[in-house]
C-alpha cells in the first residue's frame, strides 16, 4: 500500500506528479471567445477575405515546457467548433442572402415598370451601396409593356379657355373700332351731301308746333311796365319792343314784344339751339371739322374772315365764335351745314317762333332777317325749361352765351354778383340784346329789349341799359304780398304770349296755371 501511495505521488518521467499532469492535460484544451468588433476592412482586404475560405481559430496554449509538448502543441486541434461561433458565422451570410433576394426582386420589378427597391447595406462588410434613383418617367420608357399614362386636362382646358376669351375680346375690339370708324365716315359724308338732302335733314329736326308746348305766362308786372313806358315815351325818334319773363312766377311785362323787327347778330341765338338740337340728335358731332369756302367768307364782325379759304374748324369752335365774338363767317358755315336759311326758317316756325326768319347770309346790313323780342324770349324760355334740348346741350349753350365779348347792354344795367348768357344784335338801324339773368338772391328772369333807331342812334344803347337797370331794381326789391292790386280791381287773367299788342294794351286770353 505504502508502493501504490508511493506510486501516486512520485513523479513522472517528465518530472510532474499525476495531478500536474491532470491540471496540464485540462489547461491544453482550447477557450471559447466571443467574436470581437473589427476594424472596417479595407477594399483590397474585402476582396481577399472573400476569396479565402472560412478558418477557424487557433486555440490559445500553454507555454511549452519541454520538447514533447512542444510538438504536441504544433499539432491542430480536431474538437469540433461551438455552435455559437457557427450562429455568429451564419449572420452575414445570411445578410448576403437578404441582399441578392431583395437585389433580384428588384431587377424583376424594374421589367414591369415599378420602381426599384434600394438596396440594404451590409453591416458585417461595412459597405454603403451607392444611392441612384431614377424618375417614374424614365422608368416608364425602360419599361417596353408599360402601358401610357394618361395625361391631365384640368390645365389644358384653362389654357383653351383663356386663349378663347382673349381672342373674344380681340375680335369686340376690332368689331367696335369698324363700326366707329363707319359711323364717323357716315357724319362726315353727312356733311358733304347736297342741299336738298341737309334741307330734309333738318326739316326733319323740327318740333311741330302744336306738339311744343309753349312758355306759359301769369300776370303782368304793371309797376314795372308803367315805369318803363315813362321812360320810352321821353325818346320818340326809337321804337322799342321789350318782353320780360319772371321764371319763378311767370309774371311778364310785354311792350310792342311781338313785333318783328330787324334781328341783325340776334338771329344767331335760333342758328345756335338748332345746331345743339342736331347735336343731340347725333346728326351732328362737335369735333367735325368745318371748311371754310369763299361763298361763306363774310365782313363786318368776327375773325375767321382772315383765314385761307380751305381753312377747317371744327363744329364747336365755329358755335363759339358765332356767339362769343359774334363771328359772321362762322354763322353762315353753320347756316350751310345745318341744311341752308330756308330750312332754319322753317324749323323755327315749328318752334312757334312766327316772327323769325332768315332771309340772307350774314352779314344782314340791310335787316332782311327779322325776328321778335316775344319769339326770342319764348326760344330762351322753352331752353331753359328742357323743351328743345337735353339738359347737357342747355347748359354748354348757356355756357357759350355767358362768354359774349360785348356787355356793353344789357350786362350794364346788372348788379353786383348778377351773372347773364345773352347775345347782341347790332346793324345801322338796330340794335338789341337777349339774355338769361341769374341774379345773387336766386332769382331767374328772362329779357330781350329790340330797339329800332335812325341810323346809329346811340340814344337806343343808352335805352336798352336803363330798362336793364330798372328791371334789376325791381327784381331786388322784397316780393309784396299778394292783394287785389292798387286800384282795388282783381287779378288780371293770365295771358298768352301770341297776343298782339295795340299801342300800350294787351288782348288777353285765359291760360292754365302751372
């Protein structure tokens, strides 16, 4: 027993003891390890470990202590590896595997048309694939089965839709600029037509008589009236005809108003409501131009006489001339385009204008034209209230009148801050003024004073501006209350302005109150 004993713990050849042999042999097998992070490979290194094929690890050793285990540890180890070194191996191949599936189905995606899938990176290489995307539009024409894809027309139809409207208003354009175009060509070929035809035209223009209705008239202003024919009677050689109209009250005052008398540049009032009447009828426009030929040139008053012949002024130019420096020349161009003297004086008959007339061209030295103090205040009368022209065409005619050079009549009876649209008459043996007054307090009155004199008389100027004053003082004063007048007799009737006076009376005949 003591040799067994013995046995077991003598040494060995080698010089160890059984039990450091055993702790030897145990120390000599190989430790599992864990698979340790890397460095990221190198390309040329990821192409030289894909092309090795797969080793394992050497097991870590003991220090050799003799010869014998020397060889022993050059000696590979033939223990199978551990299943967890296999799962740790599988991992990217099976990476690899995802990859090429996911790369395949891709490349079957991309024949039918649909997008490519982008490929994963690989973790286990530490590649980054690089990122390329390609539009739906090129990937439809790689694709040869894909069918078009339709195109939207919601912007096509916008695009129709604002050409059609602007070609729309292009062509609206144009039809306009045609049909102005023709309308002006037609005035002007208006213009240039023959006598007989303008005749019609203007005849045409005319307002029956028993159409129009007439200025209608109150009682007369006896107080003024007496003081007037007091004033009359001390110049005996003059032969007045006087008519004035109240246009609040319609009370008048009439003295020989309806007796026709030599009318000289008075005649051109009539001329200028005409021309306004064609105006507003649009057979004639403002800017059409006038030419001026020998047969029209006239003397005495106005400027246009200078010009060439040939010389062109337009419609409205040429009115303003006829009225503000009483131009002759301009009277007969208007007198011409209107349709000529007989169909003026017939238009102004069915304005009941009954003592109007015009006889020959301008200028009149003679007083062959001939009109009333009555017809010229009824014509103011009827364009005031809105009778013959529209209220545009009143009031630029009015305008024109208050621009008259010449105030040396009827202006210079007025007061202060009274404003007038009249027009002078002036030849030998006449002279006279007719006129609108607006005065401060707003009150309207209607005047036209006609006097028939030796010839230039100055004696009759003076006259025309002394009723002018009178009447001024009397429309300034207070209006007295309404009694049965001062000598205790009633109310006059109301009369109508188509009596003839006899001497200083009246015939008077009822009419409506308005």
């Amino acid at each position: 027993m003591r040799e067994s004993g013995n046995d077991l713990n003598m040494p060995s050849e080698d010089g160890f003891s059984p039990h450091q042999q055993d702790a030897r042999r145990f120390s000599n097998l190989p430790t599992p390890r864990l698979a340790q992070p890397t460095a990221r490979p190198r390309p040329a290194e990821r192409r030289s470990r894909k092309s090795e094929p797969a080793r394992g690890r050497k097991p870590a050793t003991a220090p050799a202590l003799n010869g014998k285990n020397l060889a022993a540890d050059r000696a590979p180890s033939t223990r199978a590896p551990l299943k967890f070194d296999e799962k740790l191996k599988s991992g990217p191949d099976r990476l690899r595997e995802q990859r090429d599936r996911r790369r395949n189905s891709t490349q079957a995606a991309s024949s039918t048309g649909n997008r490519r899938l982008k490929p994963v990176p690989n973790p286990a290489t530490g590649t980054h694939p690089q990122r390329r995307s390609r539009s739906p539009r090129k990937l439809s024409r790689l694709s040869a089965s894909a069918p078009p894809r339709p195109r939207t027309r919601s912007g096509t139809a916008i695009v129709y839709g604002t050409r059609l409207l602007i070609l729309g208003v292009g062509l609206g354009v144009l039809a306009g600029t045609i049909l102005s175009a023709w309308d002006s060509a037609r005035y002007f070929t208006a213009g240039a037509s023959s006598p007989e035809k303008t005749e019609q035209t203007a005849t045409v223009s005319a307002t029956p008589a028993d159409q129009l209705p007439m200025l209608t008239l109150g009682q007369e202003m006896l107080p003024l009236k007496n003081n007037l024919q007091a004033l009359v009677a001390q110049q005996t050689q003059l032969s007045p005809g006087m008519m004035i109209v109240d246009l609040d009250t319609n009370a008048y005052l009439n003295i020989n108003a309806s007796v026709a008398l030599p009318c000289a540049s008075t005649i051109k009032l009539p001329i200028l409501v005409a021309f306004f009447q064609d105006v507003d009828a649009g057979k004639i426009r403002l800017d059409e131009m006038l030419t001026m030929r020998s047969d029209l040139i006239a003397t005495e008053s106005g400027e246009m006489q200078y010009q060439p012949v040939g010389s062109q002024f337009s419609a409205l130019e040429t009115a303003t001339k006829m009225i503000t420096v009483s131009d002759n020349t301009a009277t007969n161009l208007l007198i011409d385009r209107l349709g000529g003297k007989e169909a003026l004086t017939q238009r102004f008959q069915s304005w009941g204008l009954t003592s109007t007339a015009i006889q020959n061209r301008l200028p009149d030295v003679e007083g062959t034209n001939t009109s009333s103090s009555q017809d010229l205040v009824t014509l103011l009368g009827l364009v005031s209230n809105g009778k013959l022209l529209s209220m545009r065409s009143r009031d630029r005619m009015l305008d024109l009148m208050r621009h008259t050079v010449n105030n040396s009549l009827l202006p210079s009876g007025l007061g202060e801050g009274a404003t007038i649209s009249h027009k002078t008459g002036s030849i030998g043996s006449m002279i006279g003024d007719v006129g609108l007054i607006d005065m401060p307090s707003g009150k309207r009155y209607l005047i036209a004073a006609m006097v028939k004199r030796p010839r230039n008389d100055e004696r009759a100027e003076e006259l025309i501006r002394q009723v002018s004053r009178l009447t001024y003082q009397y429309f300034s004063q207070p209006a007295p209350a309404q009694t049965s007048g001062n000598s205790g007799q009633p109310n006059q009737p109301p009369v109508s302005p188509q009596t003839n006076p006899q001497g200083t009376s009246l015939q008077r005949t009822k009419v409506a109150q308005p």
